[in-house]
C-alpha cells in the first residue's frame, strides 16, 4: 500500500494526515498523540474513526496540524483521518458517514465590523 495523505479543517486549524501499513501509532507533530493531547475527550475524537472501522492496528499515521485550539486540531484530525480512511477502502463511508465523520463543520469566527465593537456587538449608544 502506498501513502495515503488527507488533508482535515476545523475553524482555523488545519491538519495533514499521512497514512501507511503498521501497527496502529498514532503521531501528531512528531509526539504520540496521548503526549500531544491531554485530555480523554480529544484522544477519543482522535481514535474515533480508526475504532469505528475497526483498523485501529492495521495503520501507522503521521499527521501535522496546525492552527487554532485543541479542540478545533482534534476534529481537524478526526475529519483527516476519517477521509483517508474512505479514500482506502469505500465501504468504510457507509459506517463513518451516520457519526457524522465526514462533515466538514463549517463553522467559523464572524468577522468584526467597522464602527462595532465586536461582529455583532456595537458600541455603547447614548441618546443625550
């Protein structure tokens, strides 16, 4: 099997997964994942394709991320890895398409507005 690569967005974080036959590491910018995140809930949303399909020993994945928060580069990961899967073999697509696994989230900070404080908050009004 060739590399597979893949690439997962989240908000502002960006995530490039490269996928190739091994055991089942999981390396995200150059640390094992449990190193690189902490918490169970993200190590979960890392795992979660790989478990869902059953290949968490079959592959070894490297992936670089970068970009906004913890949670947003765990989710970039989860949609990376999730379409690498597809990618090698199409009838994972009927398993991790129900979890929602393949939907890009598409959303985003609202952009700040001229002559407002925030994008939507203005400016304290005063009538007098």
């Amino acid at each position: 099997m060739a590399l597979t690569q893949t690439i997962g967005r989240r908000k502002t974080a960006v995530a490039r997964a490269y996928f190739s036959e091994g055991k089942g590491n999981i390396t995200i910018n150059g640390k094992n994942y449990t190193e690189f995140f902490t918490t169970s809930v993200l190590k979960y949303k890392v795992e979660q394709a790989l478990n869902l399909t059953e290949t968490r020993d079959k592959y070894d994945v490297k992936v670089n991320v970068s970009g906004g928060g913890m949670t947003g580069q765990a989710e970039a990961v989860r949609l990376a890895m999730a379409r690498a899967l597809c990618e090698m073999n199409p009838e994972f697509r009927l398993v991790l398409k129900p979890e929602g696994l393949l939907t890009r989230d598409p959303r985003m900070v609202e952009r700040k507005k001229f002559g407002q404080k925030k994008a939507r908050k203005k400016f304290q009004f005063s009538k007098r």
